[in-house]
C-alpha cells in the first residue's frame, strides 16, 4: 500500500487529502442531510470516520426475560402472542401494544403514538421476534417502550455492538449509523495511516484503519465494558494521534523561535533593584526569580516566549509589572491583554496605583468604548503617548496601531486562541511576549505541553498570607451554614454561593441560580442584597453584576461555574459551593481561590452530597487536606476514569484540552516522546516548507 514507509508524513489530513470527499457523495445523503451533517461539522467523509459513537448497544447476547432488570437496556427475543392498537380513553391517545412470550415468561412492547402500519412485519402472532430496549419492571409486569424490533431472522444478520452517535438535529442514529457503514466501505481501504509503522509497533498500537473501522463497528469479541469506558486499544490509537500531532506542532514552533535573533534589550542591575522597590511588600523567591529570568530573556537577542504559571493569588500581576517596566525603560511600549472586561479594568486600576517613577502611563482600551473616545486612544498610541495599553480583545483590532510595542502580557492566556495570540504579536516588529497562567497542571505535563516557551513557575503565596479553609460539610447542618454566612455579612464581608450546573445544555442552570437568589433574600434580613450571574446573561449584565459586587454594592453573588480566573474582591471571604461532587478538583480550586485575597484567610464549605460513595467523599476531602494547585491536578487525575472520545477531528487544543491529557497521561507521555524522536529523525518535518507540517498548522490547530 502506498505510503506506508512514507514517514514524513506524520499527519493524517494531509496525507489523505483525498478524503476530502464530500458527504453528499455517498448514497443516501442528499442536499438536505448533508446540510444537517454540516451542522454538526461534519462534510467530508474524512470526519465521518472520525465521528465516533459516545456508546455502544450491546446486541451480542440475547437476555432471557427472567433476568431482565429494571431500567437496564437489554437484547431480548421472544414469540409474538398478541399485537394490536389500543386505546388510552382518559389520556386519549392511542398505543400500539405487542405482548411476547418466552417460556413462561411474558413482556409487553408498548409505543405511543405510532403507525400501526409501520409494524406489519412483526405483529403477525406466531412471529419470532428481537427487540432492544430498556426494560421497566412493574412488579411482575415487565414492559419496554419504544423498543427497536426486528423479526428473528434478520436480527441474525445485525451486528454485535451497534454504534449510538452524538445526536445530530434531523438525522436518526439508525441513518448516521448506515452512513458511516457506506463511508467505511467504500472509503476506508484508501486510508494512508500517517504514524510509521515501526512506531506503532513499538508502542503496540494497532493501525488507523483498524482502529476507525473498530470504534465504528466493533467485532462481537470485543469487551463491552471497554468499549463503553473509551478503553480499548482502538481509542487509545485515537488518542495517541492527538497527543502525537499536537507535540510535533509544539516542537515545530519551538525550532521555528529558536532561529529568530532580535536586537537585546537593556537590562541593567539598577533596572532589576528599582523594580524590587516600586512595590508595597518584599517580592517572593519565585516572583524574584521570575523576574530575574524575564531580564536575560529581554536581553537574550531571541524573541522571549514565557509563561508564568502560578495558582491564583500567586501574585503575577507583579511579574507583568516588571516585565513591561523593563521594556518601558527601554522606549519600547507594552501591551496587556485580558480575556475579560472587567480583568482588565482590575488590571488598569493596579497600573495606575503604582508609584509615578516606574513611569507608567497607562491607557485602557476595551470593546465598550465609544467611537470618538476610541480613535483618541489610538492615535494617542500610535503616537507613542502611552506606553502600558492595557485591554481585552480590542487590543488586537486592525486598527490600533502600535507605536513601538515591544512586550504583550497575555493574562489568562488559555483564554485566547492560537489566532488571537498571533495577532497581538505581530503588532510589534520584535515583540516578546510574557504569557500568564492559573491553570493547575503538574509541571511535568505542562512542561512537554508548552515545550514551546521557557517557565516560570510561580509556587509560593506571597508575605504572611493564611490559606482558605476548606471544610467539607453535611448538607443537615443548613443551620449552621446559614449561621456562617450570615456572620460572614454582619462582619462586612462578602459572600459567593456556587451553583453548578446539572448539564451544560440544562435550562436548571437558571433554574438553580435563581432559585438560590431567591430563597436567600428570603431568608436573609432585607439590608442585604443578593445577586446572581450565570453563562446566559448578556456580557454586559454579567459584568456589571461582578461590577457591583467588587464595589461591594453586592454583598452576595450567586454564580454558576462562570465567576472568572482571576478576579480579585479581597473583602470576599466565604464561598459555599453547593453540589461539589459535580466538579473536578481542579475547578473546585480555582473557584476557592476567589476568596481570601486580601491574604487573611478565608471559608470555603464545600455541601456534602446526601448519597455519596466513599471514592466521592475521599475525591472532595483532598480539597480539605491539600492548598497547592499542581498537587491537587496531579490527584484529580488520579481520581479521573477514562472519558470518551468524541469528535475528535476539530482536535484544537482547546477542545483536545488539558482535561483529556490529565486523564491519559501516560500515553501522552509516550506520544510526546516518540514525536521527538521523530522530530529529531525526519529532517522534512524540521523545515519550514515541510507541506506536511503547513496542512497540519492549517487544518488541524486552527483553534485554540
Ligand atoms: P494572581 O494574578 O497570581 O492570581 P495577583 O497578582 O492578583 O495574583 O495577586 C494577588 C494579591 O497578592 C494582590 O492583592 C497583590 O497585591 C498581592 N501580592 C502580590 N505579591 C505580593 C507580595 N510579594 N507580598 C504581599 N502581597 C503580594
Ligand atoms: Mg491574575
């Protein structure tokens, strides 16, 4: 077969460019479902095969009616012994019923709502028939509604395992699932599997083709339960491919950087000793040591490409300081982008309250300016009259234009696109730039992840600061709880109450959050005031909401998961999180790290779920125990099982996410070893005209 020595080409989409065959080319999808398809980002038969079922049914086995159980899907067969439609007079529908039997054992079928013509092939008594469907037992009656039936003889022919796709508006799983079965039959044989057959061996992994033709449609030997946990070796090379391509990408852009010599900047010992002493407080070790490196980098003659990763309340914000006080010394203009309007408004009001001999002048740029105010600031950047821009994504519109933009700060950074992190870079001739980040991910992994850029981890808290308590408590002390939180109000201090939500596209998120609202200023005397946030509202609701409760015009905010990275209200002292066991550990961390930041301390009281299992209560209690960010991903991981692989073709960073790489560390592990290896190996990949390395950065990391 052709190219399968062909190790240059270490991506799929390029070397199967001839994949990009439209859906609308196989037989049985027309103009209008192959819109549907596109819908859902699928247009080429290429994203098909790597549109993958989220589960499986399991027709391998027929369950004898004795040992169906209740709320359990099962394969069933029996003999047709009554079919007909009947009549629901007080509901005034109609049902169409069919009773089977088996032995001596009986279950009734049942639909709703149905042609009854749509069941001729099955409703003859006598007919030996299979349905698949979720039993409800009632007592010893047992039922099925809306099952899948087919008569005996052709349910010999099905498949095994019968593949469940994420659902697609208008298309039927039965019509995806024939589909994919007329992609991979005519197209799969012309699949080029890019990883070089050497390396799979050695890592003991099976090949593209097998493995796209197994998730699909796997063979009847295969593990049930593996296939429902994403855990067979099939997802596994899946997974290996994203790690793999993501890493010869990160390494590809490191050499890239590595041959780019830009002018130093001047970086003297009084510069560094001024800095330490601009600030209110004694710097830390690690924020000095940042700062330290951020010098040899700016007058290293390369483009420094640096990322601070330090928990929440770390004290970054110090470091970006000096960083942009370095290139201002040096008549070069620094830029600080947010991901959020009102970080941003945080960052400008720290700007301008440092001393006047750092020199600062400081403009904020955000997207809710108006016209005029806008243009002023532009030109007064262009001209150079300031020399800190400190803004949101407006920083990166084409109109604004740099005098002499020598650094970007990017705080959040994983807040912003591939994209957007490009353009702010290319507003300066030789722009270095200081990324900043919060999200906890053990070094190791955060390392070969950002093999990029070089690191500053930031792991003290900063000066005689108490660490947020956290307390895992029953949900029957509400009294208690309560009690906390109002003494929490009659000091002065602010409170968070978290609401997750119960599913990302439920509507009780709103539900949850307002109701909360509700009660609580209910049940609270009325000087207190009480207001809600949630993913829904408008921008400028949201922001004006968070507004009000750092101006402590609030004094409780009840959020979904949504309140920021990084917002700072130091008199907010209490965060009561209702339904932790919904969260990772990670996210319940960052979320605590909203409080305490005036370095004083803080409660944050997690609400014991009613019925939690010992792995729940022992998953929440590390939150109690532990206080570093990188400790506590490193134990999430260990807590995590393995999560299904979905649409995987849109396999930005993003969406790959650091989530899936904590869960599969190992094989990320390797996947970045054998990269570098073959990095290091194939001199093709190394150069820039490499088509293979060009089709890769433009058609698989687009995003994030
Ligand atoms: P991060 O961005 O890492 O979450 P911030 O930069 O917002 O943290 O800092 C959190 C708080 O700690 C701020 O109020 C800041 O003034 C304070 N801070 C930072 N460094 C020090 C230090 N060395 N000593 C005392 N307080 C500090
Ligand atoms: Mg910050």
């Amino acid at each position: 077969m052709a190219g399968k020595n062909d190790t240059s080409s270490a991506v799929t989409e390029s070397a199967n460019s001839f994949l990009n065959v439209p859906v609308s080319d196989l037989k049985g999808v027309g103009a209008k479902r192959a819109d549907l398809f596109a819908q859902k980002g699928i247009t080429t038969v290429l994203d098909l095969f790597y549109f993958f079922p989220g589960n499986y049914e399991d027709r391998t086995k027929i369950i004898p009616l004795d040992k169906l159980e209740d709320g359990k899907p099962a394969f069933i067969k029996g003999t047709v012994v009554y079919a007909d439609e009947e009549n629901l007079p007080r509901r005034r529908k109609k049902i169409f019923k069919i009773i089977i039997s088996r032995k001596t054992e009986r279950l009734e079928l049942v639909w709703f709502n149905v042609n009854k013509n749509f069941f001729a092939a099955v409703s003859e008594p006598g007919t030996l028939i299979c349905a698949y469907g979720t039993a409800k037992l009632f007592g010893n009656k047992k039922q099925m509604y809306h099952p899948d039936v087919v008569t005996a003889d052709k349910a010999g022919e099905s498949p095994g395992f019968l593949p469940v796709y994420p659902s697609i508006e208008g298309i039927p799983n039965k019509v995806v699932r024939t589909t994919v079965k007329t992609a991979v039959d005519n197209y799969l044989d012309l699949l080029i599997d890019p990883v070089p057959e050497n390396i799979l061996k050695k890592q003991k992994l099976p090949g593209l083709k097998e493995s796209i033709r197994q998730l699909h449609f796997p063979d009847k030997s295969s593990d049930y339960d593996c296939l429902m946990d994403s855990d067979t070796p099939f997802h596994k090379r899946i997974r290996f491919d994203r790690f793999f391509n993501l890493m010869l990408k990160v390494l590809y852009e490191r050499q890239i950087r590595n041959r780019i010599s830009v002018p130093p900047l001047k970086i003297t010992g009084k510069m560094l000793k001024d800095i330490t002493g601009s600030f209110p407080f004694e710097l830390t070790d690690d924020q000095l040591a940042g700062i330290r490196s951020i010098g040899e980098d700016l007058a290293g003659g390369r483009p420094m490409n640096r990322l601070v990763m330090g928990d929440v309340g770390t004290g970054k914000t110090v470091i970006a300081a000096a960083a942009a006080y370095m290139a201002v010394k040096n008549n070069l203009q620094a830029a600080l982008m947010a991901p959020t309007q009102l970080l941003a408004e945080q960052h400008m009001e720290y700007f301008c309250s440092l001393p006047p001999e750092m020199d600062f002048k400081p403009v904020l740029l955000t997207g809710n300016l108006k016209k005029a105010a806008r243009e002023e600031i532009y030109s007064a950047v262009k001209k150079g009259d300031y020399n800190i821009i400190i803004g949101t994504h407006a920083l990166i519109q084409d109109r604004l234009i740099f005098n002499n933009l020598g650094l970007a700060v990017i705080d959040e950074q994983h807040r912003f696109g591939v994209q957007q992190r490009a353009s702010i870079i290319e507003k300066g001739k030789n722009t270095h730039v200081l990324s900043m980040s919060a999200t906890p991910i053990p070094r190791t992994i955060a390392i070969t992840l950002y093999g990029d850029r070089d690191f500053s981890f930031i792991g003290q808290y900063p000066g005689s600061r108490v660490p947020v308590s956290t307390l895992l408590v029953d949900r029957a002390k509400k009294r208690w709880i309560f009690d906390t939180l109002k003494d929490c109000l009659t000091h002065g201090r602010q409170a968070y109450v978290v609401c997750p939500l119960v599913d990302e596209s439920e509507k009780l998120e709103l539900k949850n959050v307002t109701d909360m609202a509700q009660s609580l200023k209910k049940i609270l005397p009325s000087e207190y005031s009480v207001e809600y946030i949630h993913g829904q509202l408008d921008p400028f609701t949201k922001e004006n909401r968070l507004r009000d409760f750092r101006s402590g015009k609030t004094n409780i905010l009840v959020a979904t998961t949504v309140i920021e990275v990084g917002i700072h209200v130091p008199n907010a002292t209490l965060m009561i999180i209702e339904h932790p066991e919904r969260l990772g550990l990670a996210q319940i961390h960052q979320l605590r790290g909203r409080i305490g930041r005036d370095g004083k301390g803080g409660t944050c009281i997690l609400i014991s779920p009613e019925t939690q299992s010992d792995k729940t209560r022992e998953r929440l209690c590390t939150l109690e125990k532990c206080s570093s960010g990188f400790e506590i991903a490193q134990k999430d991981m260990e807590f995590r099982g393995h999560g299904e692989i979905t649409g995987i073709r849109q396999s930005g960073f993003s969406e790959l996410g650091i989530g899936e790489i904590l869960k599969h560390h190992d094989l990320f592990t390797k996947s970045s070893d054998t990269a570098r290896e073959l990095f290091e190996t194939d001199p093709d990949l190394k150069s820039p005209e490499s088509r293979h390395i060009k089709t890769m950065l433009a058609s698989v990391f687009d995003e994030g």
